[in-house]
C-alpha cells in the first residue's frame, strides 16, 4: 500500500514537472521536448573551452529538455578521432570541422541536411556571408554552418620597427605601399645577426610544417600550387619555380627569413613578422615590446589576396537525433550565441562583424585597425579558402616532407617543383 | 552433479580441473591476441579505409608494399640504419659499465639506481626533455657548443641528424637495463676460473677474452636479440621529437603504421605493414628462443 | 714489495678511472632531470634570456598553477593509476590461477598448451593494435578506459605474468599442495592460502612490471583514447607539448610532474624494482 502511495506521489510530481515545464517554454519560442536525450558534440581545444561552451548549452538543455555533453580533442588527432568514432558507429552528434577536413566527411556520406535553417525567419541564415556559405550547399542541401573564417593575420613587431625608423606595416597599408617587396624590404632591414632577430617568417611559428600558410606568398609572386578543384599541381612552371627559389633564397641566401625548425617565438622579441592566427593575439598579451597584426600583403601589382581558414559546424547522419542535433547547431550558431563568442571566434554573421561592438573591441593589442583591415577590407577585397581532398592528410603529409626537402637545404627549387607536381597529382589523379 | 563427477575417472577428473582454471585466460587469451592477429592478415589482404568497408585484394597492398612505395624503403632502411647504430653502441657501453660495476664497490648500488633513473622515466618526458636541449634557439647543447666556438646546429630539423640524435636519446634512456643483465652474468662466473687463470699468468685481456666473454655469451646473444627487437619498435621518441620528420628521414615501422591507420585512415595497408613487422620479429624471437634451448641443453 | 706498491698504484688509478667514468655517466644521465626541474621554475622571460641560466637567480611556482588551466593533471594522474592498479591486480589474480594450473595440476596436453600461450610473449602490442582498434570499435570500447586494461590482462602482460609465476610455482614443493588436498582445502584455496603468499617475491616482480609498463606505456592510449577527459600521463603530456609549442616553461613543468610519481616509488624499493625489471629482459 505504502508503495502505491509513493509510486502515486512520483507520477503525479513527475507530471507537475512536465506542466511546469511546458509553461515555461511557453513565453518563449515553441521549444521542442527531446525526452532527457543526450547530444554529443566534439570539437578541438582544451577544457576551458569545454567549460565555455559547456555553459552556453546550459539554456538550451533546460529548454528543450536535453542533455548537450561537449567533448573537447587535441586539434591534431581531431579529425582522425571523429572520423574513427563515426566509422565505428560511436560517433558524436554535431561536429566542428575545417574547411580542410569538410570533403572527407562530405565524401563518405557522413553530414546531414541542415535544410531547416535555410528557411526558419528566426535564424536569419541570410546574415552568412552567401560566398562563403556557398561552399557548403552540396545538392541544394545545406551540409555545414562556417561559423568563424580568419584570413592569416600577420603579427609584427612595432617595437623592432620604430626602432629601426622604419615606418610600421600598418603606416604603409594606408598609404598603400603594403606589398611583398615592401614587406621583405623591411624584413632585411630588421635582420640582425648580432642579436639574433630575424625579419620574417613565411610559415607559422607553432605549425611550421603546416605549408599551405604559404600559399598566400605563392600567389602573391603569381603562381599557383593547385588548380581551382584541386585535382591538378600547377607548380612547376616559371612563375612556381621563381616563386618557391624567392622563398629558399630568403631563407639560405639573404638569411632574412626564417628557416623552418628553427622554433623562433614571436614572445622573445626576435621576430619582427610572422603569418598566424588572429586569435593567437591572445597569448602575446604580456610581452614587453610593441605589436599589431596586419594583413599579408597584396602583390607587386597591389591586388590582395588573403587565405580564409573556415571552422564548421555539421550534423553526423549516423546521429540518432538529427532533428535535436540540428537544433543544437541552430542555438549555437544564432545570432545570440554568436555574439557571446565574438570575443573568441571572429563571427560570420556579417550584422556582428559591422558591429561596433566587435570592431572596437576594446583591448591593448590587435588595434581596431587591425580587426578592419583583416575582416572588413580583407573579404572585401579578395579571399580564397584553403585547398582540400578526401584524401588530404595524405597530400598534406606529403607536402610537408617535399618542403622539409626544401628547408633542410637538400634540393634545389626546380627538383622540389617537379617533385610536388609528381606526387601531388599522383595522389590528386 | 555430485554423481557425474564420481562417474569420471581421476585422470579426467583432473584434465576438467585443469581447463577450468586455464578457461578464463585462455578464453581472453584467444580473443585479444589470437584473433588481432588473424584479423590483422585478413585486414592486410583488405583495400579497408575506415571510409570504406573492407574489400578483398589478395596480396596487393604487399606488392604495393615491396614495389612501388618510396616511403616504406625509407622506413626500413631507417629502421635498420637506427639497428646498426644502436646496438653495437648499447652492447659495447653496457658490457663496458658491467665490468666496471660487477664487483662490489662503495655506491655501486648508488650508481646502478642512477643509471636506471631514466629507465623507469617515461620515455615521453625523456624525450621532450632531450628536444629542449637539442633546441636551435637557445637550446642547451648549442649554447654549450658556442663556448667552444662552434655554430649553433638546427640538430631537430637535419635529415642526416635525426635518427642518430633518436638514437643517442633511446641509448641513454636505456643503459641500465642491459648493464644490470649483464652485471648479473658476470656474477655468475665462478671466481675459481679466474683464480687458475691467474697462477697462469694470464694478463687481464686475456682472461677477459677466454674465461668472461664465452662463459657470458649466452647473456649477450640474448640481450642482443631483445635489443633488436626493442630497436624495431621504436615509436614514442619519433612521436615526440621528429614526426617522422625532416620528409621522411626519421619514418620508422611503427611510425608508418601510425601515419598509414590513424592520418591517412588507410587500415588494410597499415595491417600489411604490421603483418611485415610482425613476422620480422616472430623470427628474431624465434633464434632467441632456438639458441637459448641449445644452451640450456648444453648446460644440463 | 716494490711489485707489490706498483700493483696497489696500478689498483688505485683503476678505481679513480672507475669512479671518474662512473660519474661523468651519471651526471649525462641526470643533468636532463636537473634541466627540466630548473626550466619549470622558470618564468616565462627567464626562458628566453640568453644564455640560459644553469642556476636561476628567481625560481617561481607560477608555472604549477598556470599548468592545471592547460591540462587536467590530476584526472590524468587518476587514469593512470587506474589502469596501471587494475591492470596489476587482475594479472597476477588471473596468470596467478592460470599459473598454478599449469605448474600443479597434471593435465592433458598442458605442456602444448602452455606454449600456445608463451607464443604470445613474440607478438608485441605495437603490432596488434590496429586490427585491436579495428575489433574494439566494434564492440564500442574505443575512448574507454578499458581498452587499455582488457587486452593487456589477457594478451601481453597477462602472458609475462604466467610465464614469471608459472616459473616460481613450479619450485614450491608438491606435497604442500597434496596435503592441503588432502585437508579438504580446494585449488583455488590453494592458490589463494598457499601459493600466492608464498610467491610474494614473484608477484611483487609482475606487479612492478606491469605497473611500470602500463603508466609508461604510450602507443596504445595515443590509438585508443579521445577524449581529454580519458588521458593517460604520458599521452596528456605528449599532446599538451605539442599544443604548448615553445613555451618550453610550462612544457617542463607538465614533465616534472608527470616523472615524479613513478620515480618516487622507484626511488623508494629501487632494488626490487630493479630486479625486476631486469627478470623481463630475461623472460
């Protein structure tokens, strides 16, 4: 008797709960109920990361009555841990992906519709940049969301420069005189044996096997490494071999330039320039010297060219709960969300990117000048994506190992051509 | 039950005991060290990528493998190249401290334990330690370089430098073990010999030579095999310090395993490439374990 | 007696020798311990001023507390001594059992049959782990825990297990056995009241080992484990290094502290420990 009391007692609690529930929800938009399911989403970086998003989801599990587990991986077994788990039919719900690892999972059928968010007024998906969205509209389906897309930021040292009397990257974008001549012409002037302190780096300082940064430079001396699908190696020819015997001189000849491997950090002062990204501001925040990010710079001819790396948000089809996974993707990627981030992942949503609030952000160093020019003149002017295949870790290993050829001194630039041209396409064919 | 078993005989009664109490590891035995291995020769004669299910392709992938794949010569010749420079150095230090330490001495067990320090290290932190020195910028053995008026060496980023310096971290990581076998070799050797040795008039070389080096030849040949096989496995030092790098100058087995499964997701070649190490140790193991059977029946 | 001064010289040079050669290796092997120590006591700038300072001037513990920001330290320090305990204790529960079967109990085709199992000590695990990862994503137990425990107690270690306890099982007198028999006492009884308690000495071999191993061991977590929140030691501070890039700082720091739990215990029975591992090279 006493059981069927409680038991009594629990139901009608339980049912007290739903109402309330339903109430609640509805001052608000018609929230869906998702029954206490749970949705997986993994996306690389560390457990503050974790925790951030962890907090964001906290309204749209109470909302939709769900439980969102946010799984955080090192960014370089990323890709490889979403791809097994999913294979293995373990997979999470909502991915982040890059522009680079988007065909793969594309390719093998793995990313949902997200068709809904095309057409729901509330989402407003008109505000993502078309060209850019474009990219992930497969069939008329809509597969991913870009939710942030950086150009290369070049970080300098204004100190280095200043003292020097050499006018700063930024004086010379307003003048417009920030081309790549201009740019080595004051990488050589900053070079410094005695103190260690070079010019110039034309790869990242963290990743510096991480070679399609240089693409940018590659462009600029008006060559090119693929063609426009990514099916094809154009480099071997006179403008490619010039360009990529510019860069070996640079490093071995006038010595300006950095040589990969040499792990100079921007942090000790001994670097005047080097191509990374924006967010990477974050960490120079303490540094005793000066500095600013910029662009790269355009070519002789002063055309800007900047590369755009994209970060994603899909919905794996091996989901058991696509409708709630494409809901998760819509709170987060809405305008409001996309707000809170700004502060960390440089928004699409063109209406945050004009906003003041992003632009003036106020803090010591990038300058407002330097979140202009990267986000507002850079896609205005022209910005390309980053190549990508299914098979792209094996082109990108493989690139990386003719480079280091290239870097340890062991071949000229022309072999090194005609050695990308035939692998590459061995393996693009 | 009770009647059932009084029906057996004794003998059978203890054959039933004896499966039972091997059943459970034979039972997890069969599952997570049998069957890999037979999946693995399926998978190595499989086309698999964990994109796409696995489709039979005979012995493709090892044509692949022996004809038409640069990068795993390289592995090999690497791996090889790694064999050659360690071992000999290994044996030769090892045996070398063993007899200096053999006989008891004051803080001999000091300097044992100190010698086993980085042994028991991670070879993880040992190695991210030792690629903080061998920094270009700023990193230990440059700066120390530099007292001595020579150029600083970009040591992590040379074709030619990175499996010597891979072998060099792997050797001093690994001095204690093998010192400690062979210290407990030379133990063994009855003193009496030594002693006759002597009231011959050997000289020092010559007893070394004709009583130490054969009555521990045993000890040695297997050091020698377990050393091989340790070098053919090497991976952590390679993960942390190079990535195969600069191109493929530091590529070993494990190393192209890891790249061929787990970045390029191609499962069925990574199975051929295990499958080739695989044999190439079941055979050092196999003379290990021939000779050692000849010795003990030599011994008896 | 002149010979005899010529030959104590002679002696006395050897030992200097000996001591000299001794230490020069001794201060190589732990000048890197020293290294990484001083670097995590570092600040930031301390890094870069050249030329390192081999005796810092400041030390600061700032580099400790910035690190548990970065890296979980303490839920990998958990993983680990989680799989290396439950590893250890169920190989010498389980090789234990097996162990005594086959050193005890005469029964058919046990030779045979123990070779079978010995024929897994050729078969190392850098080997087999990409069919295993194949077999465990099937089964759901990629990203578990337990993929670095099952197949370990079972394949590699298990088999180094039985083989070190089948060894020292044999040596202990079969009439003790036969007259637990005879007292009514059951194989497992024997096993848990005789055997064991008298094979400390080889059980405390494979618990060293396998501990050793398992808080050491790299490939296997790299390959089975995803999340952060199931790293390993040494598979938490791979990673953190290759995110941490230059900051050589905290890099050191998260090094320091992943070294010194297992070096503590070495530290604290380093003979047996080193017995040990000495027994493996001979296996």
């Amino acid at each position: 008797m006493k059981k069927l009391i409680s038991l009594l007692l629990i139901l009608m609690m339980a049912l007290s709960l739903c109402s309330f529930g339903t109430i609640a929800s509805a001052e608000g938009a018609p929230a869906k109920d998702y029954g206490g399911a749970t949705i997986r989403v993994s996306m690389w970086g560390d457990n503050t990361r974790k925790d951030l998003f962890e907090g964001l989801f906290e309204a749209f599990e109470k909302e939709y009555n769900c439980n969102v587990e946010v799984e955080v991986y090192a960014a370089s077994e990323y890709a490889t841990k979403v791809l097994t788990e999913t294979a293995g039919g373990n997979g999470p719900d909502v991915v982040w992906l890059t522009e680079r690892y988007y065909p793969m999972f594309a390719d093998a059928g793995f990313l949902a519709d997200m068709n809904a968010l095309m057409t729901d007024e509330e989402y407003k998906f008109d505000d993502y940049s078309v060209s850019l969205a474009n990219n992930y509209i497969k069939d008329g389906n809509l597969t991913a969301i870009p939710f942030t897309a950086n150009p290369i930021a070049l970080f300098y040292n204004a100190t280095l420069f200043k003292n020097a009397g050499l006018e700063t990257p930024l004086e010379l974008y307003k003048k417009g005189e920030w081309t790549v001549s201009k740019m080595i012409e004051c990488a050589s002037a900053l070079t410094d044996k005695a103190t260690g302190t070079y010019g110039l780096s034309l790869v990242q300082t963290v990743d510096p096997t991480n070679w399609p940064t240089l693409l940018n430079f590659i462009w600029a001396e008006g060559a090119e490494m693929f063609n426009d699908d990514t099916t094809k190696c154009l480099i071997n020819d006179e403008a490619g071999i010039a360009a990529l015997q510019k860069y070996y001189d640079l490093m071995f000849t006038d010595k300006t330039c950095v040589v990969p491997g040499e792990m100079i950090s921007f942090e000790s002062g001994q670097l005047a320039m080097y191509p990374g990204n924006f967010s990477e501001g974050a960490n120079y925040q303490n540094v005793d010297f000066e500095w600013d990010c910029i662009t790269v710079p355009a070519n002789d001819a002063g055309e800007l060219t900047n590369i755009v790396g994209v970060a994603l948000y899909g919905v794996l089809n091996t989901s058991k709960n696509t409708e709630a996974a494409v809901d998760v993707v819509k709170y987060i990627t809405g305008e409001k969300m996309q707000q809170e981030l700004s502060g960390i992942f440089v928004p699409t949503r063109e209406s945050l990117k004009n906003s003041d609030e992003f632009l003036n952000k106020t803090e010591k160093m990038p300058t407002p000048d330097a979140r202009k020019i990267l986000y507002l003149d850079v896609f205005a002017a022209n910005t390309r994506v980053y190549p990508a295949t299914t098979n792209w870790n094996e082109v990108n290993e493989a690139g990386k190992q003719i480079f280091d050829k290239l870097y340890t001194g062991n071949a000229a630039p022309a072999d090194i051509a005609a050695e990308f041209e035939s692998t590459f396409n061995a393996l693009l064919g | 039950m009770e009647r059932k078993r009084r029906g057996l005989t004794l003998k059978q009664r203890t054959n039933l005991t004896g499966y039972a109490m091997i059943s459970p590891m034979a039972i997890g035995y069969i599952l997570f060290m049998i069957t890999p291995v037979v999946v693995m020769i399926y998978l190595s004669m499989t086309s698999y990528t964990l994109l796409k299910p696995p489709k039979f392709i005979g012995l493709d992938n090892y044509v692949k493998l022996f004809t038409n794949d640069p990068t795993f010569l390289d592995t090999a010749w690497n791996t090889v190249y790694f064999t050659l420079l360690f071992v000999p150095l290994n044996m030769l230090i090892c045996l070398g401290l063993a007899l200096l330490m053999y006989k008891n001495f004051k803080g001999v067990g000091f300097f044992r334990t100190i010698l086993f320090t980085p042994y028991v290290t991670s070879m993880v932190a040992w190695a991210i330690v030792w690629k903080y020195l061998f920094q270009t910028d700023n990193g230990l053995i440059n700066v120390v370089m530099g007292w001595f008026g020579l150029d600083p060496v970009n040591w992590l980023y040379n074709e030619k430098a990175a499996i010597p310096i891979s072998v060099v971290v792997t050797l001093l990581k690994g001095l204690g073990m093998n010192t400690v076998i062979f210290i407990s070799a030379l133990m063994d050797v009855p003193q009496i010999y030594y002693e006759a040795a002597s009231l011959d008039g050997a000289g020092s070389w010559s007893r070394f030579k004709n009583i130490t080096l054969p009555m521990i030849s045993q000890s040695i040949f297997l050091a020698l095999i377990l050393t091989i096989i340790g070098c053919f496995k090497v991976f952590a030092q390679i993960y942390v310090m190079s990535k195969g790098g600069p191109a493929t100058s530091s590529y070993v087995f494990v190393y192209y395993i890891y790249v061929t499964a787990f970045r390029y997701f191609k499962f069925g070649y990574a199975s051929a490439i295990s499958t080739v190490l695989f044999l190439i140790i079941l055979v050092l193991t196999a003379i290990q374990w021939a000779v050692r059977k000849k010795w003990v029946f030599y011994e008896t | 007696m002149k010979h005899n001064t010529s030959i104590r010289r002679k002696r006395l040079y050897i030992t200097i020798l000996k001591y000299c050669v001794l230490i020069l290796i001794s201060l190589l092997l732990l000048f890197p311990f020293y290294w990484m120590v001083i670097t995590s006591l570092k600040s930031s700038t301390q890094i870069f001023v050249f030329p390192p300072e081999l005796f810092p001037r400041h030390i600061t513990f700032e580099n400790f507390t910035e690190l548990f920001n970065h890296m979980k330290f303490f839920r990998y320090l958990w993983n680990s001594l989680l799989v290396s305990c439950v590893n250890s204790f169920f190989i010498v529960l389980i090789s234990g059992i097996t162990a005594y079967a086959f050193a005890k109990i005469r029964f058919a085709g046990r030779n045979i049959i123990f070779i079978f199992f010995l024929a897994g000590l050729m078969v190392p695990v850098e080997v087999i782990t990409v069919p295993l990862y194949f077999m465990l994503g099937k089964i759901g137990w990629v990203d578990k825990l337990r993929s670095l425990m099952v197949p370990t107690i079972f394949g590699s270690g298990g088999v180094f297990g039985l083989f070190i306890l089948r060894q020292f099982f044999i040596t202990i007198p079969d009439d003790l056995c036969e007259a637990a028999r005879i007292d009514g006492c059951s194989h497992l009884g024997i096993v848990f009241r005789i055997v064991m308690p008298m094979a400390k000495s080889a059980i405390a071999t494979v618990v060293i080992f396998t501990f050793a191993n398992c808080w050491n061991e790299f490939f296997q977590p790299l390959i089975f484990l995803s999340s952060q929140s199931n790293y390993t030691l040494p598979l938490g501070l791979a990673m953190f290094s290759d995110e941490g890039g230059t900051k050589w700082h905290l890099v050191m720091a998260a090094s320091t502290l992943a070294t010194i739990p297992l070096l503590t215990v070495f530290y604290m029975c380093q003979d047996k420990f080193i017995d040990s591992m000495a027994m493996s090279g001979i296996k």
